[in-house]
C-alpha cells in the first residue's frame, strides 16, 4: 500500500514537473497568458493531490496569476534598501487628519551575542555587513498582473524546507522500464 501511493505521488510530481517546465518555456517564448495557465495548472494538480511544491518552485510563481517570475524576460527587478516606513496616502481625508497605513512586520529572533575573542574588528564589520544586508530587500514586479513578490536580502534565513534536518527520510524508487 505504502508502495502505490509512491507511485501515484511520483506521477503527479512528474506531471507537475512537466506543466512548470511547460510554463517557463511559454514564458520564454513571449506567451505569459498560456504561461501562466499552465503555472495556475501545476498548482492545482499539486493542490488535488494534496502533494506540497516545493519552495523554490513556489517562489518563482507570480502569487495571483502564476506566471513564472523570470527578471529581465517577463518581471523587473526592483532593489528596495532602508527599512520600510508607513507611508502616507497622497489624499488627505477632509478633517485635516493624515491616515497612514501600517505595515505588519514578523518579530525576528535575536542572535545571542558571542563572547569577545581578539578579533573585535572583525566580528564588528560582519555585524555591520549582516545589518546592511537585512535592511536591504529586492521584488520582483509581474509583467501580467503587476503584482508584487518581495524577498528580504538575508544570508541568514533559510526555509525550514531547504535545511538538512527537516529531512527525515529519503525514499527511492526503482527506475521505471520504457516499454515502447
């Protein structure tokens, strides 16, 4: 039993594999309407077999239309640097009073500090270098839809998914035989 539902899940991540590589080359190609249709069928045929994308593949998936995400073909790259401030609407409402919108941010968890060795110079410009690079993010702006994908520039965070130890188990499968 546990046998089939390998097989049936290998199908499936082989049909997924085949539609996102479908739509990276209609995006290519100058086609983002039936790119993006084959993005949108990928992710359905992954969401009915309740099977998981993986996180790079996710990531290179507009969120709306689903259209591959390939900077300098079909997106622009954007380099945002500074911390993000509320920003004021440019209309004022008639009462005079200014309404800014805010923006909810993730509390991230603290380093705890090292203890201080001879090489105080170095450790300091590292720690300069990691908050420059945590103030500094980059999106990625979709040619179909216009909607936005941002990431933050940071070394340090890593998706649970793409970390040694959230491997458990890794299963093989014999290759398939071509009997045509």
């Amino acid at each position: 039993d546990n046998k089939m539902k390998h097989l049936t899940q290998r199908a499936i991540s082989s049909r997924m594999n085949y539609l996102f590589q479908a739509s990276n080359l209609m995006a290519v190609g100058n086609q983002p309407k039936l790119a993006a249709y084959y993005g949108k069928l990928c992710r359905n045929v992954g969401t009915k077999a309740i099977m998981h994308m993986a996180p790079a593949v996710k990531r290179s998936l507009c969120r709306r239309c689903f259209l591959p995400l390939i900077p300098g073909v079909n997106t622009e790259l954007h380099v945002e640097e500074g911390a993000q401030e509320a920003k004021t609407d440019a209309q004022a409402p008639s009462n005079g009073a200014v309404k800014t919108k805010k923006k909810r941010h993730r509390r991230q968890r603290k380093k705890p500090k090292s203890r201080k060795t001879g090489n105080t110079n170095q450790e300091e410009s590292e720690e300069q270098i990691q908050e420059s690079t945590e103030q500094v993010s980059f999106f990625l702006e979709c040619s179909l839809c216009c909607g936005r994908r941002s990431f933050a520039a940071n070394s340090q965070r890593d998706c649970w998914l793409e970390q040694p130890q959230s491997i458990v188990q890794v299963v093989s499968l014999p290759k398939e035989k071509d009997e045509r």
